[in-house]
C-alpha cells in the first residue's frame, strides 16, 4: 500500500498504526509512539494507517417500483480496525472504491422494491441494508462501518413538482371544507337571529294590538258613564272616526310616504266603520266556530 522507509527509527502519531516489514514480508503492527528498527536485519516502516472515523459521500440514481427516478445521498462512516491494521493495509488497493461499488449495489437492489412514498418512509430500512452488507464485507478487510447515513432523497424535477401540486391541492381542498364549514354555521345562525326576531316582533304586535283593544274598551265605558243616552255603537263610531282623521294626518305628515289614493267624505267614513266592525264581527265568529 505504500513503500517502505529504510530507517533506524521512526514514530507513529496518536490514532494510527505502523506496519512493519522484515525483507518485504509483514513482521508486525507498530502502536503510537517511538520504535527503532534495524534495517541491516531487513527491519522498516512499510507504512502508517490512520484509525480515525473517515467519511465517505455516495451519490446513487436509481429507480423506483413506480418508475421514478431518484437521487439519493448516502455518508458512510468508517474506520479500519487496529488490530487488524494489516488487513486493510495489504487487501484492498483503494477501500473507498470498493465502499461505493457496494454501496451501489445494496442500494439499487432494494429500492427497486418500494414506491416512492415507501422510499421516503423506509429510508432507515435502506441504510440498515447497506450497514448489514458493508459489515459483513469490509469487516474481512480490517475495515468497521460505525454509522450509515441516508441523508437525502431527490426525486426528478417534474415529479418533485407533481408532489407540490399534489399537497397545494389537497391543503386547499381541505381549507374549502372548513370554509364551508363555517359558511354554514354563519346561515345557521343568520336563521336563529332571524327566527327569534320575528318571534319577538310578532309577540311586541301582540302586545300592542292588544294594548289598544284594552284602551278602545276603557275609553267606551268611560264614555257611557259620562254622557248618558249614548250607546256603545256610537261611541265605538266616534272613536273609530277620530282614528281614521289621525290616520290621514299621519300620512300627510310623513316624508317618506308614497301617493295614496283613498275614499274621503262623511259617507266613506261610515262605511270604512261599517268595514271594520263588519270585519270584527266575522273574526270573533270565526273564534267561536272553531272552539
């Protein structure tokens, strides 16, 4: 893996491994610190391996079972084992070749198998394979595998697309429930409001028709009393006349009134009292018939 130095002495560093040659054959591995060879006994430093965790960046396109094609990002963290220095030293030529090539391999026989949304979903199971695979492996070699790590996933830009329009469609299918939704407890309650004003409004008319029923009743009898030889007929014609007097001097007075067309003299006013009583009269028949 690398040539050797015909030296007396030499040192390896903190978190790595000398190999060590005796006439070109592996004698030993060389810990950190100071050592001494003799290179007239055929004794020297072949090499120094680092122990320290190394990172390795894959870049994989393959293909889903739904036919799309993704990107996908892997970082594999390694690192050659020390006691085993030697394996990793004299087996593999270039180690972060052959990660890849496995890596490749692994990777493109599983997603083949899942959809698009199961390869979002399952990626750990992904990186579990590659880890699986990798340990078996590259462990002959001298070689751990600490950490696999899927870091991301790239569908192709149309469909990455086609996801977008799918979710904006879907956010706004849901807003339009809830608008729905909310327009419909807005009628509901329109309809309660009004519903429970015309219930209101019906029982102030009530009320006040019923305010002048008791009026006209008292202002009869009052009358009799004071006036004798009157009848209630005529007292009821009087009051009915003085009513329909304030009822033109209203329309006379409003501002917003429309042109009215209605029968004036002394004998429409009769008749509009005969109409009135003749109108009461059938209401409070009605009322007795049907009780």
């Amino acid at each position: 893996m690398g040539n050797a130095y015909c030296i007396f002495c030499g040192c390896v560093g903190q978190a790595n491994v000398g190999v060590v040659e005796k006439w070109g054959r592996f004698l030993k591995l060389a810990q950190p610190g100071l050592h001494f060879f003799n290179p007239f006994a055929g004794e020297c430093l072949a090499g120094i391996i680092s122990t320290r965790i190394s990172s390795l960046d894959v870049k994989i396109e393959t293909k889903t079972k739904d036919n799309v094609f993704v990107q996908m990002h892997c970082s594999i963290l390694y690192r050659v084992i020390g006691s085993n220095a030697d394996d990793a030293f004299y087996e593999l030529q270039n180690p972060r070749e052959q990660i890849q090539a496995y890596v490749f391999d692994v990777v493109r026989a599983h997603v083949p198998k899942m959809n698009l949304d199961e390869l979002f979903e399952q990626k750990g199971d992904v990186a579990q394979a590659v880890l699986e695979e990798l340990e078996k492996v590259m462990g002959a070699y001298g070689f751990n595998i600490e950490q696999i790590l899927m870091v991301d996933i790239i569908p192709d830009p149309s469909v990455r697309k086609a996801m977008n329009e799918i979710n904006a469609a879907q956010r706004q299918q849901l807003a339009s429930v809830y608008k729905g939704e909310a327009e419909k407890i807005l009628q509901i309650k329109k309809a309660e409001a009004d519903a429970e004003a015309k219930y209101l409004g019906g029982v102030g008319v009530a009320k006040q028709r019923q305010a002048i029923t008791d009026g006209l009743r008292e202002n009869i009898l009052n009358f009799s009393h004071k006036i004798e030889g009157t009848s209630a007929k005529e007292v009821m014609d009087l009051i009915m006349v003085t009513q329909y007097f304030d009822t033109i001097k209203d329309l006379g007075n409003s501002s917003k009134n429309t042109t009215v067309f209605i029968p004036h003299g002394p004998g429409h006013v009769r008749d509009i009292g005969e109409q009135i009583r003749n109108g009461l009269m059938e209401a409070s028949s009605a009322q007795i018939c049907a009780e």
